[in-house]
C-alpha cells in the first residue's frame, strides 16, 4: 500500500508548480506582446494568464498525468478513499474551483465596485453604498476561511489546495518504500501558529462585523451625504484610462500631467520608460497615485 504524502512532499511539489505555471505564463505573454501592441498585452495579460493555467492543468491533471510538480515529487492523486484515481469529473471541478472560478471572482469584485463607485443613480445610492460597506467584511471573511484551512492542513497533512480540498483529491507517495515522515511535528507547531493567527482574524472580523451595523443605520437616514457624493464621482466617470479604455481606476498621473490607472501605467513602464501620450521619459518611482482624488 502505497504511502500517504506528507507536508514537505505536498508544499514543495504546490512551489514547484507554481514555478512551471508562472514560466508558462511569462513566455506566453512575451508571445503574445511580440505579436500585438503592448497595450493589448497590458489589457489581456490577466486573460493570458488564466488560459496558459487552463493549457497547464489541462495537458497535466486533466489528461490524467502528473503535473511538473507532481512528477518532481513523485505524487500521485487519489481520490479520498485513497485506493482509487480521482475520475474526469473531479479533476474537471478540481481546476475549475482552481484555475477559473478565483479569476472570475476577482474580476466580478472588482468590476462591482468600479461601477459602484462611479455609479450616479439617486434610486441605488442606498444599495451602493451598503454592499460597499460589506465589501471589506466579505474579503476579510474570505481570509479567516483561508487560515483555517491553511490550519487544517498542517494538523492532518491532506489537502494544501481548497480546490483539492473540495474535489476531494489527495496524495500519495509514487516511489517505492520510503521513510514514513509525512507528519512531521515542525508543522503541528505551524498549525497552531496559524490557529493564533485565526483567532486574530476572527477576532478582527466580529470587530469589522459590528462597526458595520451603525454605517448601514447611517446610509438609511443619509440622503444628503449621497447626494454629495453622487455628484463628487459624477466627474470620474468623464475620465477613461487610455491603455486599457476603460474607466479610471486607481488613477494615477504621470510627471507630464496624464492620467492613468495605476496598474496599467506601472506594466507600461516597465516595457517602456516613457509616457504613452506625448513620449516623454518616464520612470515607475515618477508615477503619483491619487488618492481620493476627484477630477473636476
């Protein structure tokens, strides 16, 4: 019966894949940039890099093969029962909650507050403004259920990935008799380090928790403060990022005095030291972000 893999073997095979996947992406949007203009690279490089993932786990995982890391590691995926191969299905659902549903919820996010934020209607004021009050309570919600199973990995040594965790896909050693050290005591000692570190988020949570209950009471019996800012970001939504073409996030100005959102500028100059309008030099430590600033 073959081994079960321990926290060394899952970590190192996890940052060995990680490399692999990062190489992928590089040389994929270096190919994609010598094709197209660079502003195309900077407006589809998070696209890139979810279809370069989808090329990596799909001739890997998906194919029924070892992944880079994996091989390197001599890994193998086994359903929970431990004896048999995950089937097509979960290692389908395994890249999806991997690769493709983290990228769809990023951009769903943000999307959802740029258009809340630049959003100007009287009527969704109320709403706005609330789900903008939740917003940093989910994220932070979404942080205390990293660490816990961050937690739950270093006591039991089983699932490093949610993916894997909710697809119920696990490791087992592929090489021969090897020395039984897959529960090794340093990570009970990281488990109950990021337990501290649990409660702390958790704590913090419930504090964020009941600090949003008197902005909501605020939001229902302000109207005026709305107004108010309704007509601040009226300005903004005048104002599109020329790179990407979209509206201005996180703007920020260039020393010749053009606007820009922030990370767009930054992957400009880092392929060209100069502004994309008038061509002058420009270096990243010359960027200014500005913030809570409001065009008028």
């Amino acid at each position: 019966m073959p081994f079960k893999a321990g926290h060394s073997e899952i970590i190192e095979a996890s940052q060995k894949d990680d490399e692999y996947k990062s190489f992928f992406r590089n040389s994929m949007g270096e190919f994609f940039r010598d094709v197209t203009e660079t502003q195309s690279w900077i407006k589809w490089k998070e696209e890139i890099g979810l279809f370069a993932d989808i090329i990596y786990f799909g001739i890997t995982t998906l194919s029924g093969y070892q992944t880079l890391g994996e091989e390197y590691c001599s890994l193998v995926q086994v359903d929970n029962t431990g004896q048999n191969i995950p089937t097509k299905w979960q290692r389908t659902f395994m890249i999806l909650t991997q690769v493709v549903i983290p990228y769809v919820s990023k951009k769903f996010v943000r999307r959802l507050e740029q258009t809340l934020q630049c959003s100007t209607l009287d009527s969704q004021s109320k709403i706005k403004n609330t789900i903008l009050v939740f917003m940093p309570l989910l994220k932070q919600f979404i942080n205390v259920v990293h660490r816990l199973h961050l937690m739950a990995f270093y006591f039991s040594s089983v699932h490093y990935d949610i993916a894997k965790r909710m697809s119920g896909i696990q490791y087992v050693l592929a090489r021969g008799v090897v020395r039984n050290e897959y529960y090794n005591p340093t990570y009970r000692v990281l488990g109950w380090v990021t337990l501290l570190h649990l409660t702390v988020s958790m704590v913090q949570l419930v504090q964020q928790s009941i600090q949003v209950f008197p902005k909501i009471k605020d939001i229902v019996h302000s109207t005026r403060e709305q107004d108010l800012n309704s007509s601040k970001h009226s300005a903004i939504t005048e104002f599109k990022c020329t790179l990407c073409l979209e509206k201005l996030h996180d703007m920020t100005a260039t020393a010749c005095g053009h606007l820009f959102c922030w990370y767009c500028i930054n992957e400009w100059c880092r392929n060209k030291a100069e502004c994309p309008l008038c061509r002058e030099d420009l270096q990243t430590q010359q960027l200014v972000y500005l913030h809570h600033f409001h065009p008028t």
